[in-house]
C-alpha cells in the first residue's frame, strides 16, 4: 500500500491536529480550505470566509461577498489566500485575493476593508457566454441549453502548482472551469483547466466593488489544459496539488451519465508534458492540450479514464507528505436557526481502490 509518489505512507507528523473546525455559519456551504503554515486555516462558506487557528478558534472573518467564493489556496510567496469568485449574473468571473494577515477580527467587510482585491479573468467569461447554437441569444446560467462552449459554468476549483510538464520552478496559479452536467451533450466531458503566471498581477488587481464589476485581468491565460474524463456535476469543486506525489488531485461532485463511471476524485500526472490532440465529442474538429490521468484507482475500460470515489469536494489541502486535510460540511439546526459547518480532517493518501484515503486518528506526540 504505497502512497501517490512511490514509498510507504509517512506517519502523522508531531503535533499535526486531526481536525480542526471551522465553526458554524449562517451561510452557503463549505466550499474550500487553504492552510497557512505559520498557524491558521482558512475556510470558504460561499459569501463567507472565515480564518481559524489550528485549535479552530475564530480570528476573523470577511463577510458581504454576493458571489459565489469557491475554492481556496494560501500563496507562501505573499502570504495571501486566493479563491475563485463567481458573479454569473454579472457575466463575470474572479480571482479573489486576500491579504490574509490584515484578517484579524470577525466581520471585515469585503467591500470596504481592504483586505480583497479582484482579478478578472476574460478566458472564463468568453467560454461561458459562447452562443454554442449560433441563435443570437446568451442563455444565461442553465445547463438546459447548447451554449456555454466545453459546458463551461464558470471557476471553482483552483490551486498553486508548476507548470504542467515541470518537476518544479515558478508556481503557478491554477484554475479549473465549473461544467453544467448536461447529459445530452458529448463536447462537456473535459476538465479544463488555466494556467496563470501572476507575478505581474499586482497591475489587475482592483477593490471589490460589486455594484459596478470591473474588467481588468489578463486576456488570456499562459496555457490551457484539457482533462478527459467525463461530465461531472459542476466541475472540479477542489483542485490541489500535492508536492510528494507531483500529481493534480481534481475532487468533483460525480456526474450522471450512463457512459462513465462518473467518478468523484481524478488526478492528473503532474510530470507529464501536455501533448496537443484532438478534443473529444466538439461540434467541431478542434485540438488542444491534453493532460493524463494517473493510470491508477478504478479503470472504465469502455472510457479508458480512471478514478475513486472519495471525499474532498468540500475542502482538500495538501501537507506534501503523503497526508491530506480534507473537507467535511455538514448542516447544524438549533433553536430554528440552521447553520453551515465545516471542518478540516486529517487524512493518509494510500490509493486504495475505491477510496485512496484513510483518517488519521492517532496524533503523533510532539517531537
């Protein structure tokens, strides 16, 4: 029983918590984690984000997002949380960053702040509003409808990681698209993922005014990738990649179709380099850059994709030892009041088939 990378799985490290809870909110579900090494994690609940220490003690929190915050990573370079931000009525789609040091007392307002700046990224809003079926008409957020090109629903997933191909070297900001699960289509059977290098970002980066939504952002991203692996049911919820195994972990609610095995976790061969190749089931011919799944967990023969069924959609962060910190969300109903909860359990990646991941539940002693 080997972890990703090769290897037996490590212990739990000194005085790594097995949980830690990151309270209840009245507020969307938890959608996203991203950990701070120096001692805090931070937790998505769609319009609110919430910073704990590692004994899940509330230190801040940045209310008043009316879009939708997704998925979350702690950037080591600026010591700032980044996380996907949706207004899809506003045709608009962001990477929120958080200075994540200035977040020390509940209720920060993401408005007027300042502790949120705003980075617009053109590529989603071009796919999401493609006139698929060539009538004229956007048909707005509905997976009932041809439009939307690849099924594109906007972002959620989102991770720091090398470039694809690279052992190594500048860490990039990955974002994965949100895919409506519409059974009817074949061109919405793709991940797609964007790469961004974001060095020169500061340039974007604009106040998060949500009455008068900006545009500034990069017009297109360094690369475009391409998953097959079937439709799922609104993309890569989490994406992650773990340093030990040099491997993208992509966590998604399972999709519908009878064709596939429509599996919840796929992970993608980091050391790979992208080929270019023909994208499957499009209206028209088209190539792109293609990514390989790990030829590991569950085969489909008929697809030839592979995959487990596992937790993560709420929450997964990578310790880069062959252990995880994943998502648990759950409802808490008291006195009439009912309140989203979320926590960050410690796990072990051993790559058993069906579920590669094992709780941790013995704390390892300090060192």
């Amino acid at each position: 029983m080997a972890v990703a990378g090769g290897g037996e799985p490590p212990g739990n490290a000194p005085g790594r918590p097995l949980r830690i809870d990151g309270g209840g909110w009245q507020s969307g579900h938890l959608q996203g984690m991203a950990l701070d090494r120096k001692g805090f994690m931070y937790f998505s609940f769609t319009n609110l984000l919430v910073k704990t220490d590692l004994e899940g003690r509330p230190v801040g929190s940045v209310t008043g997002f009316a879009g939708h915050l997704g998925d979350l990573d702690f950037n080591t370079d600026d010591r700032r949380v980044y996380g996907s931000l949706e207004y899809k009525e506003e045709k608009a789609f962001y990477i929120a960053i958080l200075d994540g040091d200035r977040i020390s007392r509940m209720d920060m307002d993401a408005a007027t702040s300042g502790v949120v700046s705003t980075v617009h990224l053109q590529e989603v809003v071009d796919d999401y509003t493609a006139d698929m079926d060539g009538d004229g008409a956007f048909d707005g957020n509905t997976a009932r409808t041809a439009d939307h090109r690849y099924g594109c629903s906007g972002i959620d997933g989102l991770a720091f990681g090398p470039a694809f191909g690279k052992k190594g070297g500048q860490q990039k900001l990955t974002v994965a698209y949100g895919v409506y699960p519409h059974t009817g289509r074949t061109d919405n059977d793709h991940q797609v993922l964007l790469q961004y290098d974001i060095r020169d970002w500061s340039a974007f980066q604009r106040p998060l005014t949500e009455s008068q939504p900006h545009r500034v952002g990069p017009s297109e991203p360094d690369g475009k990738y391409f998953v097959y692996t079937g439709n799922t049911t609104y993309g890569v919820q989490n994406l992650e990649y773990d340093a030990h195994s040099r491997r993208w972990l992509m966590a998604t609610y399972k999709g519908t179709k009878t064709t596939f095995p429509n599996s919840s976790l796929f992970v993608v061969d980091g050391d790979r380099v992208p080929e270019a190749g023909p994208l499957r089931g499009q209206p028209e011919p088209e190539q792109g850059q293609l990514l390989d799944l790990v030829p590991q967990g569950v085969h489909h023969a008929r697809s030839d994709t592979y995959g487990w069924d596992s937790p993560g959609q709420f929450g997964l962060v990578a310790l880069d030892d062959g252990q995880f910190y994943v998502g648990e969300a759950a409802k808490d109903h008291d006195g009439g009041v009912t309140r989203q909860t979320g926590q960050a359990v410690l796990h072990r990646w051993t790559g058993t088939e069906p579920t590669p991941f094992t709780t941790v539940t013995i704390r390892a002693p300090e060192a």
